[in-house]
C-alpha cells in the first residue's frame, strides 16, 4: 500500500460533486480508497480516520488523498480525478459569455419570474439569498449551519420587499409543480403546503398523492418551504406569515396545510390567530408532545376535502419478527420524521436520546459513537447540522448513517431498527441499491426487525415500486407512513418485554 | 387585487441555482430553465464580515444612494489656472499620486518628479541637490492629490506653479482639479527631471496654461467633458490609455477661443500642435471628471461602493464610501504588457498614479470592450477586451447608461466597484496602466495591465463589517 495525499488551493467544487469524484476513483484500477474533498473539520475527521495524514491546510483547499496497491501507477490514478472533476465546471472559451458568479448577476440575465435555489456552504448562504432579495425575488436556502441572526435579518429584509425566503435549511419545495431541493413528484390539486419541515413536507406529500389517486382537490400545488427554525422564537413566523399570504392569495388554494417541527409555543399561538383570521381554511399539523402525527393530519385533510383516508401501504411484514433486545434505535436522514417517531416512542418506550432531543438532558453527542449507542433509546438525525458540515446531506451520502446501521445492529441490546429513506428529485438515483446491503449485512448474525418508512411517490424519479422491493428483498418490512412504522417498532419491543 | 405567487403565470420561472450541481441537476430534469452561478469560496476568512455586511440594513439603500449620486454628476471645464489659485499650494508644498508616503518610501519615479518639481518651483538649481531637501523635509511637504479634490496621473506631483484644469459639477458647485498633460517619453510624470522635461513644464506655464485659461474663459458653452466621454467611449477610446478621440474633440471646443485669444498665432500653432500630437491630453481631463463623479458617492454609512482606487508607487489604495477618508492599502503590483524599446520587466517600477479613478469609474480598463485598437499595447486580444468588460460587471453595483458599448449591445460600463463582491469573486478590478521606470529620471518603460493587491479588499471589507456591527 501506497498513500497520496496532495492539496490544490484554489480549486473548488461542491460537496456532491466531489462525493462524485471520490466515488468514480475509487474504481479506477489498482486504487484501494480515494477521498476528494474540501479541507473542512468534518472531512479531515473521515480522512484522518481512513488512515490519511494530510499536511496543514484551509478549509478552502481541496484534499485529494488516495491509497493505491503497491503496484499502482500514481500518475493514472490522478489522472482519474482530473478526468471526473473536468465535467463539473463548464468548459469556457475566450468568445462565450462566461458563466455568473452570484446569485445577484446571475438574476440580472433572467426573467422577473426566476427564483433563486441556493446551496453553498452556509457561511455564505445568506450572502446569496440577500441578492435574491434585494432583486424582489424569492429565494429557497437549501443551506444549512447558517447563524440564525442572519436568519432574522434575511427574512427581516425581505418583509419589506415582498420576497418569500424558504430556509436556511429548507430541503424541500414544489412550486407550480417544480419540485426544488429534495422534492416528490405528484399530482397537482387544490391543497397548499406550508412546511418549517422538509421531510415533514414530504411525508404529507406522498400520503396526499397516494390517498389522492383519482380524488377531487387532493393533491398539492405549491409546497412552501420556510426553514426549520422559522416558528421558534428567534424568527418568528416571518416566512411562515408570508407564505400564508401567497397561499391564501392564490384562488387555485382551497385549502392550507401548515406542517412543522416542534414549534415554539407562543409563535405556534400567533399562528394560530394569523390562520383563523385568512380566507383559505388552514389545517395546523405543528408536531409537539400530545399533537397529532403527521397521517393523522394527512387523514385529518382528506377528510375536510371529504375523502376517508385509505389503509397506507405496508410491504415485508413477514421479514419481521420479535425484537431482539430491549432497545430501539432510530436512524433517520430526516429530522421531521426522527421528531415525529420520538415523539411517539417517548409516550409509550419512555426516554428516547437524541441529537435533535425533545428535551436538554436528553441530548447525545451525535460525533461520540459510544454516546449514539447509549443505554436507553436512541434516534439520530443525520441530517443535522452538525453532521452536515462541510459534507453532502445523508440523502444523498448515505456513509455515516450506514456505519451506524452496522454499529446499532452489532449491539446485543438493539432490539428494533427504524429507517426512513427519502425519494424524489434531488435524492439518490438508487437510494435503495446503497441502503439494501447494510439492511442485509446488519441483519446477517441476527434477525433483528429493520422498520423502514419509505417517502415516496410512484411518479418519482427512482420508482417506488422498485427501491420497496428491494428493500423488503433485503429483510425490512416497508411503511409508507412514517407514524405507522414507528407503531409497528414500538409494538414488537412492547411484545418483548411482556 | 392579490399578489399572486410571483412564480404563478403562463410560463414556467426560471431558477437561478448557485450551489451543488446536483438540484441545478434536478430542476433541469422537470423542463425548467436553469441558470447555474459559478460559485466558488470568497476570499478566505471573509465569510463572516461578508453576512454582516450583506445583512447590514442601510445596505442596499446606502448603495442606491451611492450610485445615483455618481451617475448624477455632470462635469463641466469651468477654469485653468495655477495650483497656487484654485488649490491653495504654498512654495514647498508638493501633491503626489496615491495614498499618504513619505519620502523614505517613496519609488524611483515619485522621487525623481519630486525632484524635478523642486527644481521647477526654484527650491534647488539642479534637480539632483533635491534629494537633500527631501531627506531634510524642512519647508518642503508631501500631501496626496486626492486629499485636495486632485487626482494625478502617474507620480502625480503638483507644485505651486502648475497649471490644472478645473472642472465642476453645475448642480452643487463642487470641483475637482488636474494638472496639464505633458505627453509621452521623457516626462516628470514618469520620473524624467532632465533639462528637456523642465524646459516643457515651464514652457506650459508660461504659454499653454495662460492660453488655455483664455480660451476657456473665452468660450461661451463650457465643455461639458462626461458629454465628450461618451462620446469618445464611441468612437474607440476607453478614456485610460487611449483618449484620442478624446484629445480631438476637446481641441474642437477649445480651438476657435483660441485663435481668437489674442495670443501670439505663433503660441496658438505651437499649443495646437502640442495639444493635437498629445494623444493622452484629454486623460488629465477625463480623470478629474470621474473623481467629480465618485466623490458625490463618499461618505454614505453603509455604502460598500469603492470611491477612489490610486497608487503610489510603493503602495496600492482605496477608499471606500462606507469608510470615509480610511485608505486601505497593500504593496503595488508591476504590470504586465508591453516595454518600450529594449527594457523589460526588470525596469518597471511597481504600479504608480491616480488614473485608476477611470476604472473606480466604470471606463478604462472596464471599458475595454469598447477600445479594441489598444487592446495590444496592453498585451491583450479582442477576446479578452471583450471578457474583461463582462467580467467587470460581475464586481459592479450598476451599469453607465451614459458610457455605452457598441459591440456589448450598447451595455453601459461596469461601474460602482463593490468591495463585498470583490471579495466573494475573488475578480479584481481591471486597470490598464502605463509602466514608469523604477530608476528616478527614466521615465516611461510601457504600458500594461495591472490589478489591485488582493488583500486590500477584505480589509476594507472588515472595516464595513465593524461599522455595520456597530450599526446595529
């Protein structure tokens, strides 16, 4: 074995594209491990922990730390990463117009309808979405570990320019039927969906399109993201408030949704009095100790529309059986879902610890995996922040949470798994085809029961039908709600402790 | 009526992506347009003052303010007279180019106009017995152009005796002032001090400023020089290096005042000639109106808009409207580009002169688009003239609907330089520039491209930022 490690200072690309990279190289001949990276605390962990020794650099250097068999030849293994990182900067010649460099240049080439979709690092998100702004356009921040301050004066500004600003960290959008960030492809209708929640907008999303199939008005038009901290008390409400206003504006809406994360009570009181006072019915699905899950508001909205929910899908049910020991171990990449599963497995299991907790004393080190094997019940989001710096979302690199899989299935005392995986544009192609073989291999010394809730609609890109089977193939019994799989865990370690 | 979704209507929107390839990617893939932002890291360590920046408040309209106030300035040639007049300047007194330098410091070519200006104003016999003065610096100061409403090409060095033009926004009465273009070689503003250069300089204060200032006194209509500006951005000149088209119209308001001054015709000829064979001429007037027009931009809280970019010839600074009188400086870069006859790189001094005033404006170097003919003195292709000016509007708060491209579909010039988008670019700000030798007494070497010190700008940058926070 043989290590590499060079930095390029001065080159960049974005998380994704160099997950990418480090993937294409890995399959170049004689490489044993490749890893492309930016030079950030988080990568320098996972590189220092493959065994690399990487020279002192900045975050805005790229690494670029590869292992080869004794044998190999160093200059085609490098060759292999010019040649995958060549297609993501579009080639430019001396007489094209060169590509913009901001967002703000970027919406002086386009229409007055364009809207703004950002994504860079959040240390300079706030800086994109302020152009978009200040040009009267709304803007979705995908970006997370943006401070919330900057948050406030964002969504400040934009009040007084009429501008929607969904996130910082707002993962999921469809607007006039275009799904931005990570979004399901569905049916149009007559609901508007308002989520300080991303996968929380997705959850609803695939259980409407899939009550909806051939029902009048069931069916989303806009989903308005608002970033997940939009009703605490820091922010407010501001975005929520706006898209309000959109929504109820738009004659198309007969009836709003408004779905978030635990909000903070006096903003979820405000929004209250701001929904009973519009035109447009507004459904409130705030999660929170004693509120409703997330299919009881979806069954709650079909039946104002004057439908009756359907039985929500279930697939595998014979892969399942007892727990194998007294713990259950959530494992989610979204945080809506992980809020909402602990929430119900806290009323019936007792304490559940968490990276995103209900409650302070609850909190674990998400970076500590002793502290994520804990004693008691444990749910993690890796979708969170603090796993998401300077690296791709978990829905789309799937590393750490798989490593955990492996961890959780390996500890005598984890009695049920509990996945979610998440499709539609913006995901995986194959999400199924990376989780399957860690479902598998978790599963392989012992039948511990995995529990996944896939999100997903049969119009989305990767097929429902096909990552399901492939799970269920590989051991999980498969819900499409994300409150039915998690009934389903709490019953099998109830049953295994009567 | 509702406001609608501003995205509900006929037509899909657009979206503009500026992240991860991967939603761009995405969105593509339903049918919508895309246009994706090249995005890169900004400057290092500048992410936090950039949010406290963009999220400062009097931002946007400070910056609104900054640009309407500079493209609302038109500059007229009121006057021509001696320093002494219309800027106060005392024997012993000398203005230089650039931020504040003592004489330690000062370069080659500073020195040597220094030198040659003492000679010129009596203070020595022979120019070299200057250098004592200066190392003594009793009687004698040094004091940039800009803190006097002056700008100065090159070394920059005004003395009492010299003769500047005198320029004045009509709507406020403010002015600014430069002094008279000596042409090209041989000359003090590249650090000539020989017989030859005093001979010229006491030559246009005794003949071509006296006749000037009749002409111009004499002439009913005073020139209205952003008018000759944009029509000389036109007609293939970008007003920095080129300024011929300039030079020719200036002379055709000036002329007949002229013959009729009542001037010796022998003078009036020589003038003519002198003025008419001096392609760069119009440069002395072209830079004191773009100083008229971004000092009306100083001074608002807030305001990221750089209003002054000048060089010493040891340091490189600017000045921001935000920050008020603060430089912020870095060492001065060498130009790249062409050399006269057999010097090269080795004899250039580093960057030197006022004249990036024309780029802080939106011309010169953000005008190359519009000069293609000198493109090649300044070591370039058309192509690159092309790219230079669109690349220039990726730093600039607005666009000169006065100063227009023909070949850019009559785009008006980047202009407003924005100290936050400089540094999240990483794009640094065109100057075409003239290359003095760094050996006092040289002169001009050649004339080349040249771009600030990078690192004056987060420097600024953390300035607004403070002042922002402040703010709060």
């Amino acid at each position: 074995m043989k290590d590499h490690v060079e930095l390029r200072s001065g080159a960049y690309a974005d998380s994704v594209t160099l997950l990418q990279v480090s993937r294409a190289v890995q399959a170049a001949p004689g490489v044993v491990a490749a890893q492309v990276a930016m030079a950030t605390g988080l990568n320098l962990e996972v590189l220092t922990g493959m065994g690399f020794d990487v020279p002192a650099s900045s975050p805005n250097d790229m690494v670029v730390a590869l292992r080869l068999d004794d044998d190999a030849d160093l200059a085609a293994a490098l060759a292999a990463v010019d040649a995958a990182l060549v297609p993501a900067r579009p080639a430019s010649g001396a007489s094209e117009v060169a590509p913009p460099r901001t967002t703000g240049s970027a919406l002086r080439r386009t229409g007055a309808d364009a809207v703004a979709l950002v994504s860079v690092p959040g240390a300079s998100a706030t800086v994109e979405a302020m152009d978009a702004v200040e040009a009267g356009r709304d803007v979705m921040v995908f970006s997370d570990n943006v401070p919330v301050e900057e948050e406030v004066a964002l969504k400040t500004y934009a009040t007084s320019r009429g501008a929607l600003v969904m996130g910082p960290d707002c993962g999921t959008a469809v607007i006039d039927g275009v799904g931005l960030g990570f979004a399901n492809t569905t049916r149009p209708g007559r609901i508007g969906l308002v989520a300080a929640s991303g996968t929380g907008c997705q959850q609803l999303l695939v259980l409407l399109h899939h009550a909806g199939a051939g029902l009048d008005g069931v069916g989303v038009t806009h989903a308005l993201g608002v970033g997940g901290r939009d009703l605490s008390a820091a922010v407010g409400g501001l975005s929520t408030r706006e898209a309000l206003r959109r929504l109820d504006a738009d004659p198309d809406v007969d009836l709003v949704v408004v779905v978030s994360k635990p909000p903070a009570p006096e903003v979820a009181e405000a929004l209250a009095k701001d929904a009973e006072a519009l035109a447009t019915p507004v459904e409130l699905g705030l999660l929170g100790r004693g509120q409703r899950d997330l299919t009881t508001v979806a069954e709650a909205v079909l039946e104002r529309l004057g439908h009756t929910a359907p039985a929500w899908p279930v697939a595998g049910e014979d892969n399942t059986g007892a727990a194998t020991g007294p713990l259950l171990r959530g494992l989610f990449v979204g945080g809506t879902l992980c809020d909402e599963s602990m929430l119900m497995a806290s009323e019936v299991l007792g304490p559940v610890r968490s990276n995103i907790p209900l409650s302070p004393e609850l909190a674990l080190d998400s970076t500590d995996p002793g502290d994520l094997l804990a004693d008691t019940h444990t749910m993690v989001d890796f979708g969170d922040d603090a796993l998401t710096q300077g690296r791709a979302h978990p829905m789309i690199d799937p590393t750490l949470r798989n490593e955990q899989l492996a961890r959780a299935a390996a500890d005598p005392r984890t009695g049920v798994i509990l996945l979610d995986l998440v499709l539609g544009h913006g995901a995986e192609p194959d999400p199924a085809s990376l989780l399957a073989p860690a479902i598998r291999e978790a599963r392989a010394d012992r039948a511990i029961p995995v529990i996944v809730s896939l999100v997903g609609t049969d119009l989305d890109p990767q097929g429902l039908d096909a990552q399901r089977d492939a799970l269920v193939a590989a051991g999980a019994e498969v819900h499409l709600s994300n409150a039915a799989a998690t009934r389903r865990a709490i019953q099998l370690l109830e049953g295994a402790r009567a | 009526m509702s406001t609608p979704l501003v995205t509900v209507g006929a037509t899909s929107p657009t979206v503009v992506a500026c992240g991860a390839d991967m939603f761009a990617d995405a969105v593509a893939g339903q049918a919508v347009d895309v246009e994706r932002v090249d995005w890169r890291p900004p400057m290092p360590g500048t992410e936090a003052d950039l949010a406290a920046v963009a999220t400062d408040p009097r931002r946007p309209e400070a910056n609104r303010r900054a640009v309407e106030a500079m493209l609302g300035v038109t500059a007229h040639l009121v006057d021509v007279a001696p320093a002494s007049e219309v800027l106060g300047l005392e024997r012993g007194q000398f203005l230089h180019a650039g931020p504040p330098i003592a004489w330690e410091q000062a370069s080659g070519p500073l020195r040597g106009a220094l030198m040659g200006g003492a000679a010129l104003e009596g203070l020595v016999d022979d120019p070299e017995d200057a250098v004592a003065l200066f190392e003594s610096g009793s009687n004698v100061s040094l004091e940039p152009c800009h803190h006097r409403s002056a700008v100065g090409p090159m070394a920059g060095v005004v003395t009492p005796s010299m003769w500047m033009w005198v320029l004045e926004d009509r709507a406020t009465g403010r002015r600014t002032y430069c002094s008279l273009n000596e042409g090209l070689g041989k000359v003090l503003r590249y650090g000539a001090y020989n017989d030859e250069v005093l001979t010229r300089l006491r030559w246009m204060g005794d003949v071509l400023g006296p006749l000037l200032q009749a002409a111009v006194r004499g002439t009913a209509e005073a020139s209205d020089v952003t008018g000759i500006l944009t029509q000389m951005l036109q007609m293939g000149d970008e007003a920095h290096n080129r300024n011929r088209a300039g030079t020719l119209m200036l002379l055709r308001d000036l002329s007949p005042a002229m013959v009729t001054s009542g001037f010796d015709a022998k003078d009036v000829s020589e003038a003519l000639r002198f003025v008419g064979g001096n392609d760069h001429f119009f440069l002395n007037l072209a830079m004191p109106a773009c100083k008229l027009a971004l000092d009306a931009g100083r001074d608002i809280p807030g305001s990221t808009m750089v209003v002054a970019m000048a060089r010493n010839g040891t340091e490189f600074g600017i000045q921001v409207s935000g920050t008020g009188d603060q430089w912020f400086t870095g060492p001065a870069q060498v130009a790249e580009g062409l050399f006269l006859g057999d010097y090269g790189p080795d004899d250039a001094n580093p960057d030197i002169g006022d004249s990036a005033i024309t780029e802080t404006a939106g011309i010169g170097g953000f005008a190359m688009a519009t000069a293609p003919a000198i493109v090649r003195l300044v070591g370039g292709t058309v192509p690159d003239a092309l790219a230079t000016t669109r690349r220039m509007h990726e730093i600039t708060l607005a666009e000169n609907p006065r100063w227009s491209v023909p070949v850019l579909e009559f785009q008006g010039t980047p202009t407003g330089i924005d100290v936050t988008k400089v540094c999240r670019t990483g794009i640094l700000p065109q100057i075409n520039t003239g290359m003095a030798g760094a050996v006092a007494g040289v002169g001009q070497v050649g004339a080349g491209l040249v771009t600030p010190p990078a690192e004056i700008f987060p420097q600024a940058l953390a300035a607004l930022a403070d002042a922002a926070r402040a703010a709060r």
